[in-house]
C-alpha cells in the first residue's frame, strides 16, 4: 500500500510539472510494477496492454463517437439549436443566456465533448449577447457551464471511457445521465436568475418571437433530433419494432450516429474535400491521445493493483469504522480538491482504479458512481485555479479576462455543488431509467 500511495503521489508531482498524463502515469505504472515483480514481468504487461488496446473491438467506439461530434460541428447544428432556444427565452431577463445553456445541452447530446460544446457555442452565442448589451461575466460564464454538459448528456465520450475502465454498461452509464443533464440545465437556468436578479443589466431582455417565427425555428432542428433518435433509439431498442427492427451495439450506435452526421453535413453543404480530410487528421490525433492516456491509466491500475493500495484502503476503513457514505463524502471532497489541479479526464483516469474497487466493495452502484464522478469532472471544469473551460472561452473570446470568466460563473458551480448533493442522497435520480430498461 505504501508503494502504491508513493507511486500516486509521483504521477502527481510530474504531472504538476507538465508531463503529459499518460507518461507520467505509464513510466510511474511501469516501474512499480517492475518493483513489485520483475523487470520482465512489467515489460510483459505493459506489452500486452498495448496490443490489447490497440485490438479491442469495444474501445472503437470512442474514435466513432468525436468523429459524429466532429461532422456535427461542421455541419452548423450548434447555430440552429441556438436560434430555436433563442426564440422560445430570447425575450425573457437573461433569456439568452439561458438559451445558450439550453443550446449547449442540445449540442452536448449529439457531440459528447464539453470542450467542442464550449468552443463551438461561443463562437455562436457570443456575438449575440454582446449585441444586446450583456455583462461579459453572465456570457462567458453561461458557455463555460453550459459546455460542461458535454460530458454527461449521452452520447459522452467520458462516460464511454468510464464505463471501459470499470467494465460498465455503457449503455446503462448513458441512460443515467440524461436526468442528471436535464437538471444541470434546469438549475444552471437558475443560476441565470439568480444573477440578473441581482443585477438587471448583466442580462437584458431580448426580442420577442412570435409563434410562426418559433415554429419556423423548429424546423431547422429536424437534423439534430433524427440524429439523436437515431443513435440513443437504436441503442435501447426503440428502434425495434415493425417494420424496422433495428437494435444497436454502443460501437454500431455510433458508427451509425458518424454516418449520419456526416451525411447531414453533405446534404447541408458544408463538406469538401479540404474539411472532410481535416475532420479525419483531429478524429485521429484526438483518439490517439486519448488512446495513450487510457493505457498509461491501465499501467498505473494494474501498479496499483498489485501493490494491494485498494485493499489497503478498504482494511484502513474497516479500522476507522466508517460509514460507507462518510468514505463517500471523503471520495468526494478528494475530487473536488483534485478537480481545482487537474483537467477533468486526467484526474478521472488518475483516480478511478483506485476508488472503483473501494466503492464496489462499500456497496455502492456502479452506474450511480459513474454519474456521480461525471458531475464531480463537471465542477472541476470550471473552478479555479485550471477550469479547462474558462481557458478555452479566454482563448476563443480573446478580450475577456480570466478572472471576469471565473467571477462569473461562481454561481454556477455552486447550482452544481447542490445537484450533485441531490444525486449523492437521492441515487434514484440516476437509476431510475436504468433500473426500467
């Protein structure tokens, strides 16, 4: 056990000191596991890891699901999500701020990336706040929660990665998401309330949409919905009926969900050459990093494994005599600690082969445990001192300090501290719809 925390707290030095994630936990994963065994032993493991993962069918999922979140971005779905938002609360106090929150829900559910979801709704609800006079606080802060969305509301590569390393239910991880996404809107709205409530000017109201103008909106979201059905109805088999028949692996939903955004895009116009080819160099150094990190955390697992941290932990709790939901709020707190030092799928790969085995073993659920720590990642998103979000907003915007960024969108991050509150005591929240499949 000692090994293990000494080896834990090493990954942590070096990545402070800007090595890249999946070296730092590769190198550390490979030398105590060389310490605990044999040289040969560690170069053994660490070998078959590579080739596993190079050749494992399910872990194809994750370049097909940032592949339709990459021709979705092409294909302008994230400006039609915000124009219906915008004439349904455009006219309201704020009302574009929460139309942007509602847009980056949308768009989360069809891209399952939070920073696509930032990056791509600035850039499209940005201008348009400005042009109504909105504080930059209120607009940056609503793009930067609002993206955070990305990684909850199914499809989420996240929760992919999540479910890979636990061996999981994806498709259970994903219908567990959907109402703690919904209640990530619906609460991030009221943290726009609160601060025009406060503040009037920060968000003045917009024009009204007349009805025709609403429903002529909605027409132009058609793709995005067929798109949706098609990928998450496929999955849980609705789309299993007479005459179509049709049930998806997660694997084959997004392969079907990447050739439809791509086909949307083409029917749309807005492929050529030139951006198919760049669509397909990001897919594959996005999947290539994401690839490296996941076997330096399968390193570092089986490190940590083998040096017996896990059930170090669990003797050490059973000494304490804690209650499983205190072990629980210390997990927690640990996360939200983490979360102010590391990006968000860093510290999920970092910490989960710890704690999973942990809370298996106090008998927690693993698919509430998985939604738990996504919204734990969401917190960590947006809070000082490294909220990935924000520096992406400040790169993006450009003329907006960090700190008016970070002021901003505290209320935020406090709505989330309640919802993840609501999801700790209240599980039912997340298992409901799984427990109905």
């Amino acid at each position: 056990m000692i090994e293990a925390a000494i080896g834990f707290g090493i990954v942590l030095v070096l990545v402070l000191l800007r090595m890249p994630i999946a070296f730092a936990m590769g190198l550390v994963g490979m030398a105590g596991y060389m310490y605990e065994t044999s040289f040969r032993g560690a170069l053994s493991m660490v070998s078959r890891l590579i080739i596993d993962t190079s050749q494992d069918y399910g872990l194809s999922v994750i370049p097909l699901f940032i592949l339709m979140g990459l021709f979705v971005n092409k294909g302008g779905i994230s400006r039609e999500l915000y124009q219906v938002s915008y004439a349904f609360l455009g006219h309201l106090r704020g009302g574009l701020a929460m139309a942007t929150i509602v847009a980056c829900g949308g768009f989360a559910a069809i891209c399952g990336s939070s920073l696509a979801t930032a990056a791509t709704m600035s850039k499209v609800a940005m201008p348009q706040m400005r042009k109504y006079g909105y504080a930059d606080s209120l607009s940056t802060a609503s793009i930067a929660a609002g993206g955070t969305l990305g990684i909850l509301i199914p499809p989420s590569v996240i929760l992919v990665i999540y479910g890979l390393l636990t061996e999981t239910s994806i498709g259970k991880l994903f219908i567990a998401g959907i109402i703690p996404g919904v209640l990530g809107i619906l609460f991030y709205i009221l943290a726009v309330r609160f601060t025009v409530g406060r503040n009037p000017e920060a968000g003045p109201a917009g024009e009204r949409t007349n009805w025709a103008g609403r429903f002529a909106a909605l027409r132009g979201v058609w793709a995005v919905l067929l798109l949706f059905f098609l990928v998450i109805g496929g999955l849980y088999g609705v789309l299993n009926v007479w005459p179509i028949y049709l049930t998806f692996s997660p694997t084959e939903a997004a392969g079907m969900g990447a050739a439809g955004a791509f086909l949307i895009a083409l029917f749309r116009g807005n492929l050529n050459f030139k951006a198919v080819s760049e669509v397909l160099k990001e897919t594959a150094v996005t999947t290539a990093s994401l690839f490296s990190v996941l076997i330096g955390a399968w390193i570092f697992s089986n490190f940590v494994n083998v040096a017996g941290l896990t059930e170090g932990l669990r003797d050490m709790i059973a000494t304490l005599n804690l209650a499983p939901w205190m072990v629980m709020a210390v997990i927690l707190m640990i996360y939200i600690f983490l979360g102010m030092i590391f990006e968000s799928l860093s510290m999920l790969l970092l910490t989960v082969p710890i704690f999973f085995p942990l809370v298996i073993g106090l008998g927690f659920d693993p698919v509430w445990f998985g939604v738990v720590v996504v919204v734990v990642t969401e917190i960590s998103l947006i809070t000082p001192p490294v909220g990935l979000n924000v520096f992406i907003l400040k790169n993006v915007v450009g003329d907006v300090t960090t700190g008016t960024i970070f002021k901003g969108v505290t209320p935020f991050w406090i709505a989330d501290i309640i919802r993840l509150a609501l999801l700790v005591g209240i599980p039912a929240l997340s298992l409901f719809l799984p427990s109905q499949m």
